[in-house]
C-alpha cells in the first residue's frame, strides 16, 4: 500500500502466511504501520490466533512455511500461548510474534486484500483497547505515539477506557493515569528517535491525555 512503513520483508512475510487456517488476525503496531496509521516503523509483526487458548501445531507450521520460501527462522521464544520467530532475508530481519487470544474481540477484525493477499487485521477501535491495556504493563513511548495517532484517527477513547477491563481484570482509568503520569517522553524521546519538537508535543499530548481518561472516569 501506498505510503505505509512495513518493510519488503514483513509484506513478504504476511504473504507466505496468510493462508494458514485457523486465519490470523494482523494487530498491533503493524497493522497501524502498514493499514492505518502509517505512521511509524515497526521491527516485528504480531499474528494473533482469536478465539484459542493454545497455538497447537501453529508454529511448526509457521516455520515450515517459511523455510518453504526460502526465509531462515530461527526460534526466540517458545510456549503454548506466545511463539516467536526471528526471520531473516538478506539484511533484513523481522520478529513475529504468534499469539493464542482466548479473549474474544471486541471490535469485529476486517478482512481486506492488501498487496494483492488477502488477510485479516484487528479494528483500529480493537488496537486501541489493547494499547490502552498495554500501557499499564510495559508504559513505552510507541504506545504513546500510537494512541494518539488512533484518537487523532478517529477511534473512541471513552468506548475504549469502558471495554478494556474485558481484556484486563485490573484495568482501569484511574490506574492509567497513575502510569501514564510516570511517562516521560521529553526525557525518553531521543532514544525513540523523536526530535526534540517532537518530544515535546508528545509530553503535552500525554498531559491532556491524562485529563480526558480522569473526566472520563468522573462520576456523572
């Protein structure tokens, strides 16, 4: 697609796999990179299987995939829930991630023919209450960046603050803004690659950010 920030290896990736059943879902930072947002480059590709609790024989058959186009995928991580390969091309290399997801989707994921592969990617408004989520346990600045590039995108923040406990017993806005406030993007932006501008309006993004999920949590 025109614009997007996956790489040559990652839509090649997305190609070999994308006939695999049980179908994948595409999310995370590569489904805003490359469908959405198109805002940011992502080093990996997360595969979420929906509706499942283990991944089974899945990897093995990533794998075999793989080395069948002539990709060398060597093993990160392994369990029966998070798989993850690291996949190489020349220069190139790519972490994918292989998700079990019991937790059934909130928003419906779309399918769409991209590249001339047809696959399945997570609703802008479902990547959101999942970066939400993730904000709690991992606080970094690309979670940051991406929430704001959904909000500016469209997606609900209200909608998603009330459905993210669905995903996360111990969700709530009180909670992210605890964590949020302990984000500091002027001081860690330069170590994402941000410009000092950059930076900044990303602080101020987060202090307004913090505003809107407290008056979304206020009590009517």
């Amino acid at each position: 697609m025109s614009g997007d920030k996956l790489t040559a290896l990652q839509w090649r990736i997305l190609g070999v796999l994308a006939g695999i059943e049980p179908v994948w879902t595409l999310t995370g930072g590569a489904a805003l990179a490359g469908v959405y947002l198109k805002h940011r480059t992502t080093k990996d590709l997360d595969l979420f299987w929906q509706g499942r609790d283990q991944l089974g024989n899945l990897p093995r058959e990533v794998r075999d995939r793989l080395s069948t186009a002539g990709l060398e995928a060597t093993v990160v991580q392994s369990g029966n829930t998070f798989f993850r390969l690291r996949v190489i091309a020349g220069n190139e290399v790519c972490l994918v991630d292989l998700v079990a997801e019991p937790v059934p989707p909130i928003a419906a994921p779309q399918r769409l023919t991209l590249r001339g592969v047809s696959i399945t990617v997570d609703d802008p408004q479902e990547i959101l209450v999942n970066k939400l989520c993730a904000l709690l346990g991992r606080a970094e600045i690309r979670d940051l960046v991406d929430v704001r590039g959904l909000l500016a995108f469209g997606s609900d923040l209200k909608k998603a603050l009330a459905d993210a406990p669905r995903k996360d017993a111990g969700f709530s806005p009180l909670t992210l803004a605890w964590v949020l406030r302990d984000i500091r993007p002027k001081a860690l932006g330069q170590l994402a690659g941000l410009s000092e501008e950059e930076s900044k309006d990303l602080e101020d993004f987060k202090e307004r950010l913090i505003q809107d999920v407290l008056e979304a949590e206020a009590p009517k």
